[in-house]
C-alpha cells in the first residue's frame, strides 16, 4: 500500500490530461493516475486499490456494466467509491441511476453518478467524503471492540496499516501480515476478524513454530481415534473448531514442506481430513498469517512452496518496525504505565529526560521490548517517577558510546554478553525482570547464561 494520503485514478476517452486542468484536485499526498482507454482504467483498478475512480461509460469496448462487474472483483480488498461520468448527456440534469442491472454478491450501489463537464468542486467534494471516510474507518480499526486493547499510534505508517486493517476486513481473502518480531501482527490479526462479518465465529491463533510435524497437523485438522500414540480419542482440529471463523497462523515461515503442502491443499478447496481419517471435511475458514522471515526469499532458497506464499499473499500487510514510527512511543508509553500500574499505588510517571531517551532508542524487539521494559522499570524504579538513571544501561546514550568508541569492533555475541550482563546487574540478578527488559523469556536468559557464562 502507498502512504498517499488518497488515492485517485481518472479516464476518460477524450482528454484525460485536461480532466486535470479543469477539476482542482487536492495537493496534501494524492495519487492521480490519468488514462484514456478501457483497457488501461480496468489495468490499472487491478494493480492497486484507489480512493476514487472517475470512469467513462462510452470507452470503446468497455461498458457500464463490464467496467463495474471488474471493479467488483477487487471488493474484498478495497472500498472504492466510483464517479461514473456519463458521455451521453450534454446538460447537467441528474443521470438516472434505476437502470437494470444485477448486483453482484456483496455490492453495493454507493456509486456518484456526475455529468461532463463537472460542475466546479464535485470531485473536490466527494474526494472530501472519501478521505473522511477513511478517517472514521481508521479510528474504528483503532479502537476495536469495547474491552479490547486498542492500537495505538498516529504515525503515517500506522494509519496506512489501520487503513488496510479495515478495508480487507470486509472480505474473505487470505491475509499475510510480514514484520518483525514484537511488531503486533497478532493484534492486527485479532482486529482484522473483529471487524469482519466472521466476527462472532471463532478466531484461533497458533505458533507453527512451537510444534513438530506430527503435533502440528493435528492441532490444525484434527485426529481420529488411535492414530497415532496417545490418540485415546477422536480430536477436532482448529480448522474445524474455527469453521465459518479465523485462523491465525503464526510463524508460518517455520512449517516444513510437507505441512507447507496439506496447508495448501486446504486452502485450494477448503477440503480437509483429520490425521488416520479417511473422510474429507468441509471447512470455511479465513486464514490469516503472520512471518518475520522474508518469504520471497525462502522461495528462492527453497524452503517455502512460492504456490503457497502466493495463495496466502492475496493481501500483503507490512508492519511497521518501532524505529520508524518513533512519534507513537510517548503514546505508547503512557498506554503501558496505565497497564503496569501497581494495584494501590499511584501510577508512576517519566521525567521529559527518559522520555527522550527511551524514543532515540532503535527497540529491535520492538512494542513487546518496550513494554517489558515498561513493566521492568514499573517494578523496579523507586519513588513514583521514572528519571532516566532509572533506565537499563543498554537505553542509556553513555552504553552506545562506550561500544562505539572500542578500539576494534566487538563481535555480535560479545555484544550480547555484555548487554545481558549490564541487564542483569541493573536487576540485581532477577533474572525474571532482567528477562522481561531484555523482551525474552526466562527459558532464553538461562540458556544465554549458561552459554555466555555469566555470573550473577
């Protein structure tokens, strides 16, 4: 998706250049994307969504009942209001809009019908409309369903992620939501389904990478009764479990080939059948994943299926490391000291210094590192005000320095060492605080102490 703040796209067979001269257009960001053939228009609606499309019914070829049956095709994954302008007509009379034509399956006759010329400021007006209609989208995605954790941030990036968080949630398309880790893909998995019509199905989620072959075929489709060791009883799989839902399908870069290859089969024809069954099952499912692995190239490394990566990535979803929307982390912040707050105590504060340094630091675990560190220095920080000494050695502009300034540049892992030991020291060796400001679990620091040998 482009960070354009809207996005138009106008033909028309006689002068596609002048319709530019003639009707001002707005300046903050927008696409204009000018065509003089049928052909080129439908081209040009398949590549990308867009805001606002200005289409001529009398193009050669194309017709007021094609032009939209091929709008239509792309529903599911944008909200495009359409200006029809028709060519028949010399005057300004209304065009009237009861002509016989059958809706397609989820349409909606939301269209602006408009003679040529165009009066001064429609386009500008309805331009308007769409662009406040996708503020009012944005702000829903945002706030989810009451009781849920919102998502935060007004950044650029983030309000281009909140605006395909609510286009495609109308549709049933497969969704693949790339990032990296602690970056929230889970969250705008779970958004995703609550604004759909899938709503109040269930939505199951599962880390592909925590199960092994075997165990993971059976969670997703199930068991009959003695297929394998410990099978006492027939099982449902979340495929089934979540039928007529979501299934959230975390780390999926991590499934082997021969998973890769019953996953697929599942989503060709939505067919599947438990471990040791021999009935196939109707399922319908939309299917939502999640990777921080670069799927492209584990194609061509040959490690995942490309038929598979293309069936998954009808729309594609990047979100948006912490590091490049540094203007969210204030907000964040007071989002976690709310959260973090310890029962009958006042909720602690930072000082504008730790702010500071909290939003220069790059945060490569991302939202989840800087809410462990959050929690940490909620716990540990004395008094009810968070200055920057307060902070773990390794936020703090002096640690940089001290690395950057070594005579010969220091390997990752003694980098490593030395950030877990500065971590450790800064919690006095609980390792359970020291986990949660480093964004790893308990499991992770031990296995780094032992290999490291670090002494507490």
């Amino acid at each position: 998706m482009t960070q354009h703040s809207l996005r138009i796209a106008l033909t028309d067979g006689d002068r596609p250049i002048k319709i530019l001269d003639d009707v001002p257009l707005p300046k903050d960001g927008a696409l204009v994307v000018a065509t003089h053939t049928g052909v080129a228009a439908q081209e040009i609606l398949a590549g990308q969504p867009f805001d606002v499309s200005q289409l001529d019914f009398e193009l050669p070829g194309v017709g007021r009942v094609e032009t939209r049956r091929h709008r239509h095709r792309r529903s599911g994954e944008s909200e495009l209001l359409v200006i029809e302008l028709d060519t028949a007509t010399d005057d300004l009379a209304p065009v009237p809009t009861d002509y016989d034509i059958e809706l397609l399956p989820g349409e909606t006759p939301d269209e602006h019908f408009l003679t040529k010329p165009m009066l001064s400021g429609q386009l500008q007006e309805i331009a308007a409309e769409v662009k406040a209609r996708g503020h009012r989208r944005i702000q829903a995605a945002r706030r989810g369903a009451p009781g849920q954790q919102p998502i935060l941030g007004d950044s650029d990036a983030m309000c281009g992620v909140l605006d395909v968080v609510e286009r495609v949630a109308a549709g049933s398309a497969s969704v693949l939501i790339g990032g990296e880790t602690g970056t929230g893909k889970t969250l705008v998995a779970r958004r995703i389904h609550d604004l759909s019509p899938r709503r109040n199905q269930r939505f199951v989620a599962i880390n592909c990478s925590a199960f092994q072959d075997q165990l993971l075929e059976s969670e997703l489709f199930g068991h009959e009764k003695g297929a394998f060791t410990g099978a006492l009883s027939a099982k449902q799989g979340l495929f089934e479990v979540a039928n007529g839902g979501t299934v959230f399908l975390d780390e999926v870069g991590d499934m082997s080939s021969s998973m890769q290859a019953k996953l697929l089969q599942v989503l060709d024809d939505g067919l599947m059948r438990r471990v040791g069954g021999q009935a196939m099952k109707k399922v319908d499912v939309r299917v939502i994943a999640a990777t921080n692995k670069d799927l492209p190239q584990e194609v061509k490394d040959g490690n995942f299926r490309e038929d598979l990566l293309f069936r998954l990535r009808v729309i594609h979803l990047e979100m948006p490391p912490l590091r490049d929307r540094r203007d969210d982390i204030p907000k964040l912040i007071e989002h976690l000291l709310d959260r973090y707050k310890l029962p009958g105590r006042p909720r602690k504060k930072l000082t504008p210094e730790a702010i500071q340094m909290l939003a220069s630091y790059d945060w490569p675990g991302n939202v989840r590192e800087l809410a462990n560190t959050v929690e940490g220095l909620t716990l540990l920080a004395p008094g009810d005000e968070i200055r920057a000494t307060d902070l773990p050695p390794a936020l703090r502009p002096q640690t940089k320095v001290e690395l950057q300034t070594a005579e010969t540049p220091l390997p990752m892992q003694e980098i490593e060492r030395i950030h877990i030991r500065r971590t450790l020291k800064h919690t006095e060796g609980n390792k359970a605080a020291a986990a949660r400001l480093l964004g790893v679990d308990i499991k992770t620091l031990n296995s780094k102490i032992k290999k490291y040998n670090i002494e507490i």
